[in-house]
C-alpha cells in the first residue's frame, strides 16, 4: 500500500505546488503510467485555465480604455449641449415677451 501511496501523495504535492511560473515545466516522473498521464491532464488542463484567464484580461484591459474614452469625450459634448439648449430656452423666452409686448396696445 506505501508504495502507491507514496506517488500519489507526490503527484499531489506535485499539483499543489504548480503555479504560473512552474506550470510551463515538464511533470515529474510518478512511477505509475496511469499517475503519469494524470498529471499530464492536470498540467494541460491549469494551462488552458491559464490562457484564458489570460485572454479575459486582455480583454477586459482593452474594454475598460475602449469604455472610458467615449466617456471622457463625450463629457464637454454634453456639457455643450445643455448650455445650448438653456440658451436656446432664454432665447425663446425673451423672444415670446418681445412678441407679446409689441402687441399690446399703445
């Protein structure tokens, strides 16, 4: 019984320690095929994890600038506008008074 408990316990010590920098090495020789091919399916299986980890941060760096210069370009834009369209409602009703009063009789 020890001698497969030992290579498991190593194949899990193994997996325990893997991490981004080790992770690219080759797994060690666990003494059992079958051990073997685990850790083999357990090293390819983290590095998928890895890539995609990779690319969803990739992704998520690209998407926050992608979000945030809409934003700030879009800041003196809208400032514009409301100074425009309160400009446009004074104009109106300075408009509206001036009509108003030059119709009122003499």
């Amino acid at each position: 019984m020890r001698r497969v408990a030992r290579p498991v316990g190593a194949l899990g010590d193994w997996a325990r320690g893997l991490n981004e920098q080790n992770l690219s090495q080759p797994a060690p020789d666990f003494s059992y095929p079958e051990l073997n091919e685990f850790a083999s399916l357990v090293r390819s299986s983290l590095s998928s994890v890895q890539q995609s980890l990779a690319r969803e941060q990739r992704f998520v760096r690209f998407t926050s600038h992608e979000l945030r210069t809409p934003s700030a370009s879009s800041a003196p834009t809208s400032s514009c506008w409301s100074g425009c369209v309160r400009s446009h409602a004074s104009t109106r009703q300075w408009s509206s008074r001036r009509s108003t009063a030059s119709i009122a009789p003499v």
